[in-house]
C-alpha cells in the first residue's frame, strides 16, 4: 500500500503506535508523502481512544533531527569526547566480529558482557537486547544482567506475596472505586497506562475522593485529588505499617478475607502491635519517621478500610529505593487486610500486568545461554544470589567492570556491548561508569543519537527509529489492546535496525540460522505464537492495517478473580497457595534485610544517616513530563521549549540558602555535582529536592555536570532484593558561585 502511493505522490496515512519505555502505548497516525513525513496525528478512531501526548505528536522531529546518527562510526579521540569518523558498513562489522573472535580466544566468551534496557520495546526489534542477545547465545554465550531500573522490588514482592506478577486491572476499573489513593502515582505526568489520568478526571467528576501520598504536590494532585499527604522519600513502609495498626486497633480489617486468601497475618500483627519488638507501630510512631501527620495517617487508614472497593495504587517510585521490597509488600498486605483484592474496582497492588492485553508475550526467540548452562539464573527465585551466580546486576555493572572475578563478580569483562539502552546516563553513579568504561578493551553502542553512552563507544552503529520499520507491540502493563507498528518511511541515511545489524555479524562470526526471515515473516509467526492476541484478534491482516486492536469487553477484567472466587479449585501460585503476608520462602532466607513479613527498615542515606549533617537534603529523580528517559527527546525543539530542566526545592530550604526562584544552583555529594536551575516551590515538602531523571549528562572541564543528569549523584548499591536504588541519595545544594556561573554562561 505504502509502496503505490510512495510512486504516485499522495499523501498517505501510515498507523503506527509510539513504542519506546514510557507508561503509554498510544496511537500515531503518520502522514507520509513522497516517502518523507509530513505530520503525526494522534488516534482519531473508535472509543476509548489512545490519543499520544506532546511526544507522540513531535516524533516526526525526533525522526528528522539534525541530531540523528547517520553511518558507522569509529572513536578517533578520546573516550567520552565524542570524536568519531565515518566508515563503511563492512569495516564496521568486520572489526567488531574480529574483536569478539580475539576476546573469545584471549579470555573467553564471559568477558563480553552484553545489555540493553528498554530504549525501544517491539517484540521483534530492540526490546531488552533480544537480537544481540540471540546472537551472542548462538554463537557460544556472553555474560549478562540482571534485575530491571523499573521496579525489581515490585517484581520482589510480588513473587512473594501473590506468587504473580500479574495484578492489573484495566485503567478504566478506576471508575468503579469509592475510593483511590494513589501512593507516588502521578499519571498526569509520568504517565501509567495510556488512559489512566483519563478516567481519574472522570472518577474525579463522579465524586470519588482521591488522595496523593507524595514528597511532591504532584500534577496528579493538582487535577485529580482532594487531599495530597506529604511523606518523606524512603519512609512509606513505616507509614502502610502504621495505617495497618490502625486498621487492627480499631477492627477495621476483613479478617474474613485474611482467613481465607492469606497466611501470616498474626506474624505481621505481633509486629505491627508491638508484640514482637515491644515497639507498637502507631501514626505517632510513623509521623516521627515519615513527616506525614499522625492524624492524616489515621485517617486515611479509616477511609481506605471502610469505603470498598477501593484502589491503592502504589507505583514503582518508592519501590526504587534501599528496601523498597518492604514498602510493596506492606502495601499489598493492606490491600488484603481490607480485603480489595479479586473484585472491580478493587486493586491487588503491584506490576499491573494482564489480565487483558498483556505486556509481556512471544518475541524473537532467544535460546539459552550457554555460559549459563551449569549454573542457570534462576529467574524467579527470591534468593538473589541464585539469580546472580552468571550475571551482574544492573546497579552493579560499573564495580563488576573495575573489580572482575576478584572482587566476586562472575567474570572479567573486557568488551561491553549496548543496544537500546543509555546506561552511563540512566544508571546509578554517572561518575563512577566513566571510570568503568576507560577500563575496557572494547565498547559498541547502537544508537540513535550521540548519547552520553554513545560517546564512549569505540565502533557506533546508527539504528533506525520505529517509524522505519514493522513491529508489534504490546500495551505497558495491559491492555485491552495491541498495536502494529506499520513502517512508514525507509530508513534514513545509513542507519539499519538492531535486527539487521546483528545479522550482518551473525554471518561474519559464522553464526548459521541466525535470521533466515523477513521482518513480515517474523511479525507473522510471533503473532501466531501468542495464544492471547491469536484468541483476541480475528484477523491478522486486519489488525496490520488497522494497526490497532481494541479489546472490546463485557466485563471488568480483575486481577486473581478466579482466586478470590473458587479458592478450592484456584491456589494462588505461592506454595502455600495464599496471599503470604508471610513468607515462609523469605525465613528460609534468615536475612533480616528481607524480613518474612513486610517490615520498616531505615534505608541507606535516610535523614538520620550521619551524612545527612553534610548532605541534609533527599533527591529523588521522576520520570520527565516531556520525555522518556534520556532518548532523545530533549533534543527536539518543540519540547525544548515545554519547559526549563530544574530542581524543585522547597521554599524554606532555598530560603536559609539565599536561593531564588530560577537561580543557578549546584546540587552535589561526594560522588557527583551538577549546575541546575532552581525551581523554588511549596509543591514539594521540605528536606527533598527532585530532578527529572534522563536529561543528558555533560560534564564540563572540572567534571561539573551541566546536563543535570541525576545519575551523577546516585549511589549504585541494589536494594537486598535486587531494587535499583535511585530515589535514595543524601545532596547539598548552593547558589552557584560566581566563576561556576560564569563558565556556565560561557556556554550556553
Ligand atoms: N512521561 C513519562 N512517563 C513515563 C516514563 C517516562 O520516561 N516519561 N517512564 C515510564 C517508566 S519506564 C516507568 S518504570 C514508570 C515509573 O513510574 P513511577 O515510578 O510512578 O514514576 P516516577 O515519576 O519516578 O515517580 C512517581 C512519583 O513518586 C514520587 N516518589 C519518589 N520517591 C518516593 C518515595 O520514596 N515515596 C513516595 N511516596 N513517593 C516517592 C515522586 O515524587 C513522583 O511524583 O513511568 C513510566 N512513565
Ligand atoms: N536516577 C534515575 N535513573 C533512572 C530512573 C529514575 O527514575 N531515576 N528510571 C530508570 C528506569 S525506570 C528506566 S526504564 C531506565 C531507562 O533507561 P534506558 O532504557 O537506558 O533509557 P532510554 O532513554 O529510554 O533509552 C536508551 C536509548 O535507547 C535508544 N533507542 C531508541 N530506540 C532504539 C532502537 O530501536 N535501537 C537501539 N539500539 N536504541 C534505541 C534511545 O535513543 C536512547 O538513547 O532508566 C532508569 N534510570
Ligand atoms: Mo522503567
């Protein structure tokens, strides 16, 4: 069709969906003529309607920036200098499967340690490193990671307590609460599910109460709620725990539901009571760790426990902190103690996935990994260390490189290998993977931009954007719908997908079978090995050409329905076949770090550590409003001018700094520092300063960053369960003096 209308000069309309790692999933209609873009439009068709944001509607400049890499390139420079020279395709390739051939026969294959994030996320193309990991798994193996930035405590935690993953509802289930609280879920903003703020406005209109549990009066707050409660980052265990007091103090709680779904609640009532350490977790006990009021605890524990169903939706955010384990099991032992699990408008609590439009289903196949045979990963274990026995966590890629074997990390890695993810810029402690990388022999990135990660590369390969090639994706977390991301132009330049590249390798390391398809082939067959769009999707070739399919649906999916229904004939996939506030796989662990019932532990470079007399201020890092992540959108100028990169600091806190409003500030600690604009604000309490994660790192002279990327200053310590620990880290922040300034101005 594309084809035709390309030869007679018409204006197309291609369907296509946005598919990079935002919490939306949402439609694009992409005019297209003579081969060239010339507006998106957002899904103008049936109801409910998956309408993109500013991003979706400025992709065709992401496609067309100046700012795209365009061939093959080598390192001529430095590292981390960013001076590279063209080269042709086949020197590209051929150099870097002679690097692979010479560390294989040098170290063997555990020194090339090979990644990737959530750059772009099609089933076929680039999602999690499939095509290089593929490749690297047939051609003998390579040391990998494990545990996701996003929300490894949730996944923790969910293992434990419902043995699933799979706790969403759909996003319009909202409009059938009495009550929601969403606990550091600000869809408004980083968004949740493409329509989620879309029913909160109307929940909102209906009269449902909503209350935001927040350090920050959250642009959620702003639209949907009627009381925003304060709470100090890292601290939202002690505040469930307290409400749970409540709740038993006053027998408020569903001892029905507890005697029939769950196992452990009298373990977690002796804690929660004071039984067990002589220390009752009441409000008073909680105000005093978290700031939140006494009163305002109280309350919101009544009001949680008597207007059912109710939803408390808990987000990842305060999970990606030391022992942000303990703050999702707590709040999903609430959601059991007032007994809103496995009914509408009801809410488990956790990775939100299915049970309509899964996220998670077929892709390109990946075998397994050789170097894994012997001691596989076991994937869902709760015993890290059996997770961990052949690859690196991602918090700890940087000491892994710098300390090797010796320092007790399964390998000596030479050689990194990076697709689709941005990690000198996305993970914990910016510094110190500038210190790792120099370390290397030998660095390729596939990317679409000159990323801070990509200036490190020594071979960098340009990549095609969704807009350049076929996919299928699924929705974030669920549904009800799929998309099919229909090509729209050529790809530009040079630039060629992961899936073509690693093709072209998989030849010169001598790699059979590797892709003996077409793209079209490929999407056909992984279409046919998903039972749930093959149950859902009369038509394939429809759904290519639609390039959606809504779900219609009689009834409201809800999560361990069938559980809560018919116990007998549905055990929840635990061993004990119940919710398990407590766990006996946790006590067989006998780590006090990862208690059996949920329990408040004080983090890591909380208010009270010792360094907070140097560092008194808590950041915490959200997912940018105009962006996702670091993948290029800040470089188009529509949403440049959206609005300013700052950090939100409280009133008071700027005050007894002589900070104003707007002000170049220096945020810093002992592993990092940036100069950022000062946004001098109520919306956030005092003590917490916060910054959007994912702007680019861009280290001056001294090392300064003047990116303000947040990961110059977050720690890279993994929470006990493997959580990334990214809104946990003690700063300081200062006018900046007046030479830092000046340099600054220099710039800009
Ligand atoms: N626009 C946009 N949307 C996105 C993304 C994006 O890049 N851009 N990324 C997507 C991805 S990959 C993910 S994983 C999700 C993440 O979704 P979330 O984890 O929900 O997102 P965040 O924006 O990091 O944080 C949400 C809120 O948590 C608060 N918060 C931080 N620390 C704490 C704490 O310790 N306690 C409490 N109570 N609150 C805290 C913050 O102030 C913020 O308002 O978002 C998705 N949505
Ligand atoms: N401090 C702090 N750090 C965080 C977080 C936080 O809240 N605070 N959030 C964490 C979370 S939840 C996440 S999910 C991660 C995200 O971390 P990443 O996945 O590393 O970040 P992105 O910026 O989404 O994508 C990385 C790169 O992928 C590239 N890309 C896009 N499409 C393709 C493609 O088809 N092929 C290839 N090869 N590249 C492509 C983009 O240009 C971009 O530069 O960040 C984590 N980092
Ligand atoms: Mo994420």
């Amino acid at each position: 069709m594309a084809e035709d209308a390309r030869d007679n000069g018409e204006t197309i309309v291609v369907p296509t969906a946005c598919a990079h790692d935002c919490g939306g999933r949402c439609i694009l209609r992409v005019h297209v003529k003579d081969g060239t873009i010339v507006r998106v439009e957002a899904d103008d068709g049936e109801e409910p309607q998956l309408r993109a944001c500013v991003r979706g509607h400025a992709y065709r400049q992401r496609v067309y920036s100046a700012d795209r890499l365009r061939y093959p390139m080598k390192r001529v420079g430095e590292r981390g200098k960013g001076k590279f020279q063209r080269i042709s395709w086949d020197e590209a390739l051929d150099t870097v499967a002679g690097e692979v051939k010479r560390l294989r026969r040098e170290y063997g294959l555990e020194s090339v340690l090979c990644f990737g994030q959530s750059g772009a996320l099609g089933q076929l193309h680039s999602g999690l490193a499939v095509p290089l990991l593929r490749l690297f798994y047939m051609y003998g193996g390579c040391t990998t990671t494990w545990g996701g930035a996003s929300a490894e405590g949730c996944t923790f935690a969910c293992r434990a307590t419902y043995g699933s993953l799979d706790t969403g509802h759909n996003p319009d289930d909202v409009l059938n609460s009495r009550f929601i609280i969403l606990w550091a879920l600000d869809p408004a903003r980083s968004i949740w599910k493409t329509n989620t703020s879309f029913y909160l406005a109307q929940a909102k209109e209906h009269g449902t109460k909503i209350v935001v549990v927040d350090p920050r009066r959250t642009d959620s707050a702003v639209a949907f709620a009627s009381q925003w409660i304060p709470i100090r980052p890292g601290t939202d265990a002690a505040m469930l725990i307290a409400m749970a007091y409540v709740m038993i103090n006053e027998n408020l709680h569903d001892q029905v539901f507890l005697d029939r779904y769950t196992i452990g609640f009298d373990k977690f009532r002796e804690y929660v009571m004071g039984a067990e350490d002589g220390v009752p977790k009441t409000p008073s006990w909680a105000e005093a760790i978290t700031g939140a009021p006494a009163a305002d605890i109280a309350n919101l524990a009544r009001e949680y426990a008597t207007k059912k169903p109710a939803k408390l939706m808990a987000s990842f955010a305060p999970g990606r902190s030391a022992y942000g384990e303990q703050y999702h099991r707590a709040a999903m032992t609430l959601t059991a103690m007032t007994g809103n699990i496995g009914i509408p408008g009801g809410h488990p609590t956790g990775w939100e996935l299915g049970p309509v439009g899964h996220m998670m289903g077929p892709g390109l196949p990946v075998p397994r990994n050789p170097l894994e045979v012997a001691a596989p990963a076991v994937r869902g274990s709760l015993d890290i260390r059996l997770r961990s026995q052949t690859r690196v966590n991602i918090s700890d890629i940087w000491d892994a490189i710098l300390r090797g074997k010796a320092g007790g990390y399964p390998a000596d890695i030479k050689m990194l290998y990076m697709t689709a993810c941005n990690p000198v810029n996305q993970y914990l402690n910016t510094n110190k993977a500038v210190e790792a990388l120099n370390k290397l022999e030998f660095i390729v990135v596939h990317e679409q931009f000159l990323t801070p990660t990509a200036r490190f590369a020594d071979i960098l390969l340009p990549v095609n954007t969704l807009m350049e090639r076929s996919d299928i994706a699924r929705p974030w977390t669920s549904g009800p719908y799929y998309v099919y991301l229909n090509k729209a132009i050529d790809s530009l330049y040079e630039s060629k997908s992961d899936l073509e590249i690693c093709t072209g390798l998989a030849s010169r390391l001598g790699v059979s079978g590797y892709n003996d398809k077409t793209d079209d082939e490929w999407l056909r067959e992984i279409f046919e090995a998903s039972p749930d769009m093959v149950k859902d999707i009369p038509d394939f070739e429809e759904f290519k050409k639609a390039g959606v399919h809504k779900i219609q649906l009689a009834w409201p999916p809800v999560a361990f329905e069938k559980q809560i229904k018919d116990p007998a004939n549905n055990p929840f996939p635990t061993p004990s076949g119940k919710i398990e506030i407590y766990s006996q796989r946790l006590a067989d662990l006998a780590d006090p770090e990862l208690p059996a019932i949920p329990k408040y532990i004080e983090p890591w470079e909380s208010r009270n550590d010792p360094l907070a007399k140097k560092y008194p201020l808590q950041l915490v890092t959200i997912h940018p409003k105009t962006r996702v992540h670091s993948s290029g959108y800040g470089r188009i100028p529509w949403i440049k001018e959206l609005e300013p990169h700052t950090v939100w600091i409280n009133t008071a806190d700027a005050l007894a700094r002589k900070i104003a409003n707007g002000d170049l500030v220096r945020v810093f600690n002992d592993r990092g520092q940036m100069l950022i604009q000062a946004k001098v604000t109520q919306r956030i309490m005092p003590g917490v300063v916060c910054v959007e994660e994912g702007a680019w790192y861009t280290p001056d002279k001294r090392g300064v960053d003047r990116g303000g990327c947040t990961n110059v200053l977050t720690k890279n310590r993994h929470s006990p369960g493997g959580a990334f620990t990214s809104n946990t880290c003690l700063v300081e922040a200062e006018k900046a003096c007046s030479d830092l300034d000046q340099t600054s101005r220099g710039r800009a």
